[in-house]
C-alpha cells in the first residue's frame, strides 16, 4: 500500500497520523508511507525521527495572522494545490490521508482534482477549517466524537482518536512521594498554563520536598519558568519539548495540560489524572467541550482559563496528589472510556476507500 498523509502544524494532527502509518506499517511491511506537511510545523522535526519520509510545502495559516500575511497565505495555498500534484504524479499512493490542519489541504484538494481514494480525520467535536472545506469531497472522514458525524453527512464513521502504541502500554501507576506533576500546554506550550504554575509554586512551598515537576514550556517563556523553579527551590525538569513523552506520561502522577483531542486521547489510554484548561480561543471553543465530556464522567478535572490563578492550581494539586482513592478513581475513569483500537478502524477506512475507488474505475 502506498500512503500519502497529509498535515500537521500541531502535534494534536500530527501524532494520529504517526500512530495510523504504524498501524499500516503492521499490516503490510511492504507499504510505502509519505507524510506530507508544512515547513515550519512541528512534523519537519518528528516525522524524520520517527523513521518516516517527508516532502514539505511553503505554505502557511490563515487563522491568527494580519490581513497582509492572510492574503500571502491564501496564494501560497494555491501554489501548494500545485506543488501537491507533483507529489501525487512522482509518488503515486492509492490513498491520501488528511489529518487536519492547514498542511493537509493542498494535499487534499491535489488529491480531489486527481481523482485519488481520500480519508479525512477529524479529533475534535467542531471540525477544523481544511476538514470543514473539504470533507464532502472525501470517501470517509474518521470522526472522534459523534457530535461531529452531522458536519459530514453519511460520509462520517465514529472511530476515536488514534494515539501511539506506547501510551496504551503505559502501567497504572503506583502513586509516592515525591509525587510527579507534568505540565504541558500542547506541542507548543501555553503562556496561561506557564505563568499559573509559575504563581502556583508560592502556594506549594510547605510541599518543597513532596513534589517534582517535569514541564514543558514552548520556546518563548523556557528561561523564565526555569528561573522560577529554581528560585522557589523545586526540583524540575524544564524543556521546551519532550521527545519521549510517554515516559513522562509513565512517570506521572498528575498532569496539567489543555484539552486537545489528542491529548485527552493519551491521557484516556495511559489512564493518567489530569487537570485540563482549555485553550478559551480553540475554534468553536472546542477544548472545552473535550474536557467537559472528561469531567462529567469523572475522568479529569476542569478548571477554566478564565477562573485559572496559581492559588486555584496550587489547591487542585494537592486536593488530588493528596487524595490517592480520588487519584484512582479518576484514572479508572480515564482507561474506562478510552477507545483503544482508533488506529485500527481507520486502518479499515482507508483500506475500504481504496476498494470503492477501485470498483468505481
């Protein structure tokens, strides 16, 4: 089988895509992968560590940005249609996978105007822009969550959120001192989260020599988180981005974080607790209803940007390291609604796309 998958720009869209070109790679050693994405997005660094190959293309956003780049974007975007195609006539896959994000719609769109078998994912309950444009053009579009099915019609079928092989062999953690606190705002960090915990530290020093912290932080505020543990005397472990990120999940008795798709789909299968902030500018404020679907099963804890301080943080950490029956509990919760076998029932989508086309032709 030759497979294009296409986009990421985020490790939320990126990740899924790792964990289905492995589930590929277990059914057929002689497939053939290509991911395909943009130059400045996080794949440019993991796809090549992960062992797989990658064409990327110039292109860039067009949510977030001036109007000046916005319109510099939306032409790159077509020079991408055509840069795409090449991609398609030297490689010849029998199927394209979008992943989501703005990498993926070039690729995407290359495909349509070619005629090639085409299988969306979509992790979160409101799809992203490249899915929304697209997704009627797709021969299935592998949804996380069923409120989503309505954006695609017939076309939707509900799978989960694939998530890598190691974080469903994560072991249920045996909970002691000093109790592990891992923090993270998505691939990228998140200012918010940063500066909570920074503030959270001065209402946690009785706690000194209770607590570790393992933190990533994004690039922009990694020196001034790591001052602040120093300063408050912790013991941390501070990067920017951690390349092994289900031994941190492993080593974890707690984790802070935002509610993406992806993320609450780890957290779920390595059946970690988790204090989850939404991300208040997630389109359609999607982060929060991932995270309230968590918490109204009692599978994680919500707490608001808007309500977030470091004293409310400080007060949840050890209202939940200090409670382990209530740790337990949650994890169990957690494991109890993981889909475990997302990568798998996509794998069948995209073997199935390909059978239709075939019988099309």
């Amino acid at each position: 089988m030759r497979v294009i998958i296409a986009g990421g720009g985020t490790g939320g869209h990126l990740f899924p895509g790792i964990a289905v070109a492995r589930e590929i790679q277990r059914r057929d050693a002689q497939s053939d992968i290509l991911f395909v994405g943009a130059k400045q997005g996080i794949e440019s660094k993991i796809v090549p560590r992960e062992g797989f190959r990658l064409k990327t293309l110039p292109i860039g956003g067009i949510k977030g940005v001036g109007f000046a780049r916005r319109v510099r974007n939306l032409v790159g975007m077509v020079e991408g249609v055509f840069k795409a195609q090449g991609i398609l006539r030297n490689f010849k896959p029998d199927v394209v996978i979008g992943v989501g994000g703005y990498a993926s719609f070039p690729m995407l769109m290359a495909a349509i105007l070619g005629g090639y078998p085409r299988v969306i994912m979509e992790q979160n309950a409101t799809p992203g822009l490249a899915n929304r444009a697209l997704g009627r053009w797709v021969h299935f579009a592998a949804v996380s969550d069923p409120q989503t099915q309505s954006y695609f019609g017939g076309r939707a079928v509900v799978t989960g959120n694939p998530v890598r092989p190691e974080f469903k062999s994560i072991p249920p953690k045996e909970h002691h001192v000093p109790y592990t606190i891992l923090i993270f705002g998505g691939s990228q960090g998140a200012q918010s989260v940063n500066r909570a915990l920074m503030e959270a530290l001065q209402h946690l020093m009785d706690w000194k020599d209770r607590l570790r912290f393992v933190h990533q932080t994004g690039e922009r505020q990694l020196d001034e988180v790591k001052r602040a543990y120093a300063s408050a005397g912790f013991e941390a472990d501070v990067r920017v981005f951690f390349d092994d990120f289900h031994q941190q999940y492993a080593a974890a008795d707690l984790i802070v974080s935002r509610s993406g798709a992806t993320t609450v789909a780890e957290i779920k299968a390595a059946g970690r607790t988790a204090v989850l902030i939404p991300f208040p500018f997630a389109t359609d404020d999607h982060q929060t209803k991932n995270a309230r679907v968590m918490a109204d099963e009692n599978a994680a804890v919500l707490i608001h940007n808007a309500e977030l301080t470091g004293k409310r943080l400080a007060d949840t950490i050890r209202e939940l390291v200090g409670d382990p029956v209530r740790l337990k509990e949650i994890e169990s919760n957690a494991r109890r609604i993981a889909i475990l076998d997302a990568e798998q029932r996509i794998v069948n989508l995209v073997e199935a796309a390909i059978d239709r086309h075939a019988e099309a032709v």
